[in-house]
C-alpha cells in the first residue's frame, strides 16, 4: 500500500516536471541519463556549458567576465565543487571551473545563480517542484517529502520541504520605520487555472505604498491574523480601514489598533438593503419617499465630520424605525449603532482615510480583472505581482526619491 502511494505521486511529480520543462518551451521528458542531465542544466541557462579534462566534467560558463569589473580578460584558474540536490537524480557533486580576472586581479567561479542560489545545496528546480505540487496540485508536505527521498535516493528532511512551501509568496515587507501607520488592509482572490488564492495586503494611504503583501492559500481568521501580526511588526499603526468583511474588525482590534470600515463599502450595502429597486417596492410611492428620505439621512450621518452630531443623528433616528424594511433596520440598531465608532475613526484625525479606495486602486493596476483569466499558474502570477509593485512604487510612492527599494 505505502510503495502504491509512493508510485502514484512519482507519476504525478514526472508529470508536473514534464510541465515545467514544457514552460521552458521543451516537450522532452527527463531521465536521470547523464546526456540528459547535461541537457537539464544547459536548458536553465544558454550562459552554462559543460567541458572535459581527462575524466572530470565540468560545469563552465560560455562566456567569463569577471563579476568585479567586468572584463573579459580572464583564464581558468583551478576548480572548485558544489554539492547539489536536484529533482528525479541522485545528489551531485559538480565540478565548477573558477576564474581569475586579468585586469583586476581577482578570482571568481562560474555563474551559477540560474541553477541555485549562493550557498544552497537545493536547486531552483527542485523547489519550483515542491512549490507546484504544494501550491498547485495541494499535495501534502510529508507526501512530497517521501517522494523527492524515494526519487533521489536520499532521504529528504521535512522541514526543507516546509520552508521551501511556504516561501513562495510574494512576501514583501517594507521597512517598519517608513509606514506611516494609516493602512488599508484588503484581500484580493487570484483565481490561475489550478485553483483560488488569496493576496494579502497592507497599504500605507499616506505614502501610497503597498506596505507587505503576501499570498496564501486560504483566507481564515487564523491566516489574517498571521498576516496583520507578522507584517505590523515594530509598526506605530495609527488606524486600518477595511471593506465591510465581518472578520477583519475583530482582529484588527484584538491586536490593539484602531479600525475604520470603509464608508464607500458601507453606502453600498446601505442601497442594497434599501431596495429601492426591487419589483415590490419600484412602484411604491410612499417605500420610496420614505426609503429615499432615509438614504439621505443615513448618507448624512456617516459623512458628518462632527462626530458628536452624527451619533446624536443616528440615535434620534434609531428611535422611529418603524415604517422602514427590516433589513435597513436591523443595519442600524445592529452594525451602524454598535460599532459607530468604526465608522467615524476618520473625524478624529484628517489622515485617516474615510473609503479602501487607494488598495483597491493598487489591486486593479496590478492585478486587473482581465489577468484572471491569463496566467496559468500561481507561479506567473507571482512574477507579475512582483515586477507590477516595483513599478508602483517607482511611480507613485510619496516617500523621498532617495529611499531604495
Ligand atoms: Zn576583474
């Protein structure tokens, strides 16, 4: 029964790599063949060659310009060894040809970046792998564990598998001394062809700045609260405006911070409660005076800058409801008299921002609605989301030109 499970996953892991190399333009299926695995590394980079001395093959770069001042006068200059973990093949020890610059000097090997990072023994390709089938086939970390040991022919520690999974994210965080403290917080659903996901993100309405931003499977008060937790860190917040999402209050002032919904939202929901546009109550003069009369009060209320006042409004009005729909009643003696204060954060100070509309603007230039059909996988997404918030902040940050990014 265990060897069956290990078969079926190693048939999907063979099929989603194939995938892999299909992104790469390639259709060839991989095997551990040595022709093959030469193959592997060239097709990850047109900069790696493979040469031969005596019986040691060695990994090579096309072209070796010296990464410290860029010239192209450099012989080869001894070997050095990395120790490898790819995808499907047993650990690999490579020989990697070092340089040494003639202009400057100084020595340095052959560029490897495009296989694997600096001082990692775990390729890019084996964690694109766990990341699909984490991410994009929700296979189980154990499962994956066992069958990149079984496929390599080593054990593989869970704890890798698990770092490597939940690091793929967009996962940006400013730094904490920067943020204004007058955030928005929303959640955007990214739908690529394998299934939802959920972008998660904090945005600085004074800087017009995405603060941190990451993507999770899942939205849950559990996840949230990670969120807001982990990227409010050593954050003075002033106060977090939110759509009218029942979940994102009780949070947001269980951490401690002052929380404004979004009155944009709020008159929304108002109008859909009013019905003034149902079949029953279209032709209804009289449902319509009196719902209309009372649209304008409530729309009065919530944008009276006098705090004082508009509590007063409501209270007076919360007394005669009767002769109103249930509904729009229930919103006021349920959500809007409870929770007022909610609603007018932005009379105590002139920052906070009374709607979500500045992230709700930064969801639609980066992530527009005609995308969700685009990208297949939560990979693509990932790369756009990326590149489009650099841009952003390129060009529209308030924050001096001289801050880096
Ligand atoms: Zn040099």
């Amino acid at each position: 029964m265990k060897n069956e499970n290990i078969t079926t996953l190693d048939n999907i892991l063979f099929d989603k790599t194939n995938k892999l190399y299909e992104f790469n333009n390639s259709t060839e299926c991989i095997s551990s063949d040595e022709a093959n695995f030469n193959d592997k590394i060239k097709k990850r980079s047109n900069k790696l060659t493979w040469s031969y001395k005596k019986d040691k093959k060695i990994l090579q770069s096309v072209d070796s310009v010296c990464p410290h001042c860029d010239s192209s006068n450099t012989i080869k200059h001894g070997i050095t060894h990395r120790t490898l973990r790819f995808f499907n093949e047993t650990i690999k020890r490579l020989c990697i040809q070092r340089y040494k610059c003639n202009h400057c000097g100084k020595t340095f090997q052959t560029d490897l970046s495009s296989i694997v990072d600096k001082n990692a023994n775990i390729t890019n390709e084996l964690k694109e792998t766990i990341n699909v089938l984490f991410q994009e086939c929700r296979v189980k970390l154990r499962p994956i564990c066992n069958s990149i040991a079984h496929l390599g022919k080593s054990k593989f520690c869970h704890q890798t598998v698990q770092n490597i999974a939940e690091d793929n994210t967009v996962d940006f965080k400013i730094d904490p001394y920067l943020v204004s403290g007058y955030l928005d917080f929303d959640v955007q659903w990214i739908r690529p062809e394998s299934g939802w996901s959920y972008r998660f993100v904090l945005f600085d309405t004074v800087n017009n700045i995405p603060i941190a931003e990451k993507i999770y499977s899942e939205e849950t008060n559990e996840t949230v609260t990670e969120f807001l937790t982990e990227s409010l860190k050593n954050i003075t917040v002033k106060c977090i405006c939110t759509d009218l999402d029942t979940k994102y209050k009780p949070i947001i002032e269980k951490l401690g911070y002052n929380h404004q919904y979004c009155l944009f939202h709020t008159k929304m929901n108002i109008n859909k409660k009013l019905k003034l546009k149902s079949k029953e109550n279209k032709d209804n003069k009289e449902y319509q005076k009196t719902h209309k009369k009372l649209k304008k009060e409530l729309y009065s209320i919530l944008d009276n800058s006098n705090y004082k006042q508009s509590w007063d409004q409501l209270n007076k009005l919360a007394k005669h409801l009767e002769g109103y729909n249930k509904e729009i009643s229930k919103f006021i003696t349920e959500t809007l008299q409870p929770f007022f204060k909610s609603f007018k954060r932005w009379t105590d100070d002139n920052k906070i921002d009374k709607t979500t509309n500045k992230i709700e603007n930064y969801f639609r230039v980066t992530y527009p609605k005609a995308d969700k059909r685009k990208e297949r996988t939560i990979h693509g997404v990932i790369t756009k989301l990326n590149h489009r918030r650099q841009q952003w902040i390129r060009n529209n940050s308030k924050l001096e030109k001289t801050t880096k990014f």
